[in-house]
C-alpha cells in the first residue's frame, strides 16, 4: 500500500499543469461554496442579532393571554426572587424586567403611535444596552452652515450628502466622512459644531430616551418635552409629559421608528401599575440549547400564572423571513453545486482521456487493473485534498474581512432592505461547522467522480488503449 501511495503522489506531478488545472477546479468549488455560505449564515446571524439579541430576547417570560391580547392588563406579578431564580438557570446569559405597551406619541401638530418600554436602566445596559446606541453626533443644516466659514468645500460636500444623518460616536462620523488621524483638527471643529448633549436614564429618571427616526419625525431634539396619551391598568387613563433626556439609534429600523424607553418606576406611574411587568426578557449564553432552556424554565415556574415563548413563536415574520431566505439560498447552493460537479467531472474525463495509452502499456506490461485503478482512485483523493485545503484556507482572509468591514448596501437596494426593516449590512459568519462542511460535500463528490476513472480502467481493453481507440 505504501508502494501505491507513493507512485499517486510521483503521478501527480509528473505532468504539474494537469495536476494543478484539476486541483484549481476543485479549490474554486470550496472557496466560493464556503465564502458564499458564510455569508448567507452572517446574514441571518445579523438579522436575528438585531431584532432578537439586542431587543426582544430569545426567550420571554409572560402572562400567558399577554400574547394573544397583549394588552396592559395581562401582566403578572413580579420579585427579585423571581429575577434571580431566572439568572441562576445554566445557560441564561441575561434575563432583564420589562413592561411593554403602546401609546400615542405627539409634540405640536405631529403625532404617531410607539411603543413604549420600560426598563431597569443598569440592568438593561446588559440586554439592549441603550447608553451604548445614544447619539452622539448628527449633521443638520444649522451645523453645515456654521461650518462653512471654517472646513473646505469637499468636507462642506461631505456634510450635505450625509446631512440628518447621526452617530453614536467620533469613529463612526470620521469614517463617514472619509477623515483621517492627520484630519484632527478639522474633525475635532466638525465634532464640537454636531456634538449632541444625550443622556442616558437614571434609576429613578423621570425623562425618556426616544429612537432616533422617531426624534426626526417628530421634530425633538434633547431637552424638549413629548406627550403620551394611553390607557392604563384595568382601564384607568394614562397620559403626562415628559422631557427628552436622549435619542438612541436602534440597529433595528423597524424598531428605531417607534420606541420610546422609559424607567420602570416612571412607566409604573404612568399606567397605573405596582410590582407587574408584561415581560423578562432572556439573553441565552448558548442559543442552540434554547429549547432546553425553555424546558427548564416553564417546569420551574409552572405553579404561577406565567408561560415561556421563543423568539420563534414571538417574532414569527422574521422566522419566515429567514427559513424563506434560507431556501432559497440552499437551491442556489445545490446549483452551484452541480456547476462544481461537472467541472470536476469535466476535468477527471480530460485528465483519463489523455492517459489511456498510459494505463493500455501499463496493464500490458502485468499491472493488475485494479492496483491500477487503485492508483488513480489515490491521485484524486490528493487532488481532492490539495484542493479542499487550499480552497479552505483561501477563504479564511475573505470572511475575515466580510465579518470585520461588512459590505453596506447603498442607493436603492439599502432603501429597499430599510423598508423592509433589515439594517442594509450583510457581514460574513464566523468560522463554524459550514467550513468544513463544504470541504466535506466537495470531498463527496471527488469519491463520486472515482467511479468513471474505476470503471473506465476495469474494464479497460489494452491493445485498444495503447492504439489510441
């Protein structure tokens, strides 16, 4: 066996430009399978990230009408006890209270319908973290034309293309605007004139923070006051005024039209409500694990007039958003895949076509057809590997790349995703299963492929071989 080892790889490179236009039609077919998953993977990944991980939750624990009627009344009782029963769970990263409800926001002659959660401000710092999304910076007419006796005209030209945009820091306006380490004076004077004074919410805070495309349609800025019109518990009226303490950009564009954050203490008194909450909501340390976790929560709280829900069954759109998505990025695998195939294939009936001669004086010369198909069967399986590998290892940099500085969708494809509520980013996975998985599949179809040059050899007719027929 070692002997035949030995003469597939000596094979392999007695004639190098057929060994390597085979092993690069295997090395294409891994490098754009991995590359093209990982990043159908990442944009699933970011998906549930920013509706699920950074808002909603993988799981909640509610009143068990709330999701059906998800109104103010089907609350539950709430304690420490209960919230520290919950954190103590394997696998429960994060599980923070909220009371959740709807109400008419208006300032002036605007108004609109939000949602308006409360939350425990530090707890929630390790949930949605809202301190973290507080804007820091936005560009507005009245900043351009401070600016203009002060910055170049390109800067100037700059600004007014990304005028009313906003940003949560320095960083990210510098990158925007295309301002570099030596810039730093120039981008200090545009910080200083677009600065924002946010800030985020105390304990017993009675202000809000509102999201940003809220704050623009309804024309507020910091230090302004909005008013919430509801209803409260078991029917009672709910209405007051309350000062804009932040504005806050929601990765979610679904969520950054609509949300208003305020304490629970302040939502308390502006419903009506003492020790409820409509929801905790739970961050999981290991997602895969949700429905176990799940399990163990409904048994530990079964006596109380609570139920669990996932992210499955409480955002069920985004679901099929993405098991829609998910099909149809599989078919358009599948045929890559048969692409992939028939060039490999293509190529093995190439390379045995030009050694028939070669196997007609080897089996007339006494080598057995089956060591000799043996022999060939080897060459693939290290073309195969040669290629795997090396295709595997070229993706590395390109999904490093795509996970670090995803791709952002511009013009008409990124107003599209925003109006379907999808942040108009599609960044690559991180390294899992997929990369090997694709090595495997392609490796499959090189053992698939053996059984042409194996039955080609078989039955392989010497005197023919060797005369060219």
């Amino acid at each position: 066996m070692k002997d035949i080892i030995k003469i597939a790889w000596r094979n392999l490179w007695r004639n190098r430009r057929r060994t390597i236009i085979t092993a690069s039609s295997i090395f294409f077919a891994v490098f754009f399978a991995v590359v093209m998953r990982s990043f159908q993977i990442g944009t699933y990944d970011h998906m549930i990230k920013l509706s699920i991980e950074s808002y909603l939750g993988y799981l909640q624990i509610q009143n068990p009408d709330y999701f059906d009627d998800p109104s103010i009344d089907n609350v539950f009782e709430f304690s420490t006890e209960m919230l520290e029963e919950i954190t103590a769970i394997d696998n429960v990263k994060v599980a923070v209270p909220r009371i959740e409800t709807f109400a008419l926001a208006s300032t002036g002659m605007l108004s609109k319908g939000v949602v308006l959660t409360g939350i425990s401000p530090e707890k929630e710092k390790k949930m949605s973290n809202p301190e973290h999304k507080l804007i820091q910076y936005a560009i507005s007419d009245q900043s351009i034309e401070h600016l203009q006796q002060k910055i170049n005209a390109d800067l100037i030209e700059r600004l007014k293309i990304h005028n009313h945009a906003s940003f949560t820091s320095a960083e990210k306006l510098a990158t925007e605007l295309n301002l570099q380490t030596k810039d730093s004076i120039i981008l200090q004077t545009v910080l200083n004139e677009t600065l924002i004074p946010s800030k985020y919410l105390s304990e017993h805070d009675d202000g809000v923070l509102i999201s940003d495309r809220l704050s623009k349609y309804l024309k507020l800025s910091i230090g302004d006051t909005i008013i919430l019109i509801g209803q409260g518990y078991q029917g009672s009226s709910a209405a007051g005024i309350y000062p804009v303490r932040g504005i806050v950009k929601m990765p979610s564009p679904d969520l950054d039209n609509k949300l208003i954050y305020m304490t629970i203490d302040n939502i308390n008194t502006f419903l009506g409500l003492s020790g409820q909450l409509t929801a905790i909501a739970i961050n999981l340390d290991n997602t895969d694990k949700m429905q176990e976790t799940e399990t163990i929560l409904k048994q530990t709280f079964e006596n109380t007039k609570t139920s669990v829900k996932n992210w499955e069954i409480l955002s069920p759109i985004l679901k099929q958003q993405i098991e829609g998505d998910s099909i149809s990025g599989i078919m358009f695998l599948v045929i890559l895949y048969v692409i992939i195939f028939f060039g490999i294939f293509g190529t093995v009936l190439m390379m045995i076509s030009e050694r028939m001669r070669e196997f007609g004086v080897m089996v007339a010369i006494g080598m057995k057809r089956f060591r000799l198909a043996l022999v060939v069967v080897i060459e693939m399986l290290f073309l195969g590997l040669i290629g795997i590998l090396s295709g595997m290892l070229a993706s590395i940099p390109v999904i490093l790349y795509g996970y670090y500085f995803p791709v952002k969708l511009t013009g008409s494809m990124r107003d599209m995703m925003l109006e379907m509520g999808i942040d108009p980013v599609l960044p690559f996975a991180w390294f899992d299963g997929y990369l090997f998985m694709q090595g495997l599949v392609v490796f499959c179809m090189i053992l698939v492929v053996c059984i042409y040059p194996l039955r080609v050899i078989l039955k392989l007719n010497a005197i023919e071989a060797i005369r060219g027929k």
